[in-house]
C-alpha cells in the first residue's frame, strides 16, 4: 500500500453492492469499531482529502492512463487506485 502519512486522508466505507459511501472516519479504529458493531460487508479506503483518487495516483506515479477512455468524466469519477490503502470485510470482520 501506498504511504499517505504526508496526506490529510479519511476512511470511507462503502458497503457490499451499494453505490454510496455509509460513513466516512477520520481514524481507521473507529471505522473498524462501526463496522463490527453493525457486522458489515464492504470495504474501507482511505481517501486523501482535497484532492480526487485519480490526481493523487498520477502525482505519485501508481497510475498513467494507457488508453483515451482512461481520461474520461466517466473513469476519473469512479477511479480508485489499488495502491490506496483498503481492507474488505464480511460480517463485520476482516476478511
């Protein structure tokens, strides 16, 4: 995983087939205690804040859009990179 120490970031989760976040966490141990609480499904990434998933990863060199759709509306706004730090779970547990 990428190191976002030198980032303000947030924990979002997004819950298992849902298209919206259902919290957002500044710290990830209390993301972890809210998804155990309500045994969740889904995922937790951390966002850096200010700035979108697809500049962040360009800046540092996780991502180079290969092909023209990779620049589109359409990706950036569903872009994530997989060198955001990000943990699934599945019943409220790390799965």
């Amino acid at each position: 995983m990428a190191d976002m120490s030198d980032t303000p970031t947030v924990w979002v989760f997004n819950g298992a087939r849902s298209n919206f976040p259902s919290a957002v966490f500044t710290v990830r141990e209390l993301a972890q205690a809210w998804i155990a609480k309500h045994q969740l499904t889904g995922t937790l990434t951390r966002y850096p804040l200010d700035q979108g998933a697809f500049e962040w990863a360009l800046e540092r060199g996780y991502f180079k859009p290969k092909r023209s759709d990779q620049q589109t509306p359409e990706f950036i706004g569903r872009f994530s990179a997989a060198n955001q730090e990000h943990y699934h779970y599945e019943d409220g547990q790390l799965a």
